[in-house]
C-alpha cells in the first residue's frame, strides 16, 4: 500500500523519529504535543509548522519533516 507515494514503512520510520525528536528536544518547553500542533490546522498546516520550526530550534530539515509526520499522526488519531 502506497499513501500519497509514501511507502507505509517510511512514514512509520518518520513517525518513531519525530516521537524521538520530540522527547529529546520538545519536552522540556511543551509536555504535550497539542501545545503546538493546536495552532497549525487546515490545508497548509505542515508548510506552517515547517516555516515555524525552522525558527524555533529546528534548523535540520530533515528532523522537522519527521516531526511534522509524527505531529500529523498525533492529531489523526
């Protein structure tokens, strides 16, 4: 199964990354996920949360798109 041409395991991998992200630098500032992602909601959301996060401690874009796969995940479920 392919979502958005994203193969399952990828966005899985992402997601337990992002979830590491998060603990290790997110945590000490905002306990809970919906601290940030409440603000971030409708159809540009990620590109939102992208331009935020690259100025607000996360300069890797690598690790703000896995924390934006894992915040997505939180408030779909």
């Amino acid at each position: 199964m392919v979502l958005s041409g994203v193969a399952p395991g990828t966005l899985l991998a992402e997601n337990e990354e992002g979830a590491a992200y998060f603990q290790q630098a997110c945590t000490r500032c905002h306990r809970n996920p919906s601290e940030v992602s409440y603000a971030f909601e409708g159809p540009d959301a990620a590109a939102e949360m992208d331009a935020f996060l690259s100025r607000h401690h996360a300069s890797d874009p690598d690790l703000r798109a896995a924390l934006i796969a894992w915040f997505r995940s939180q408030t779909s479920e």
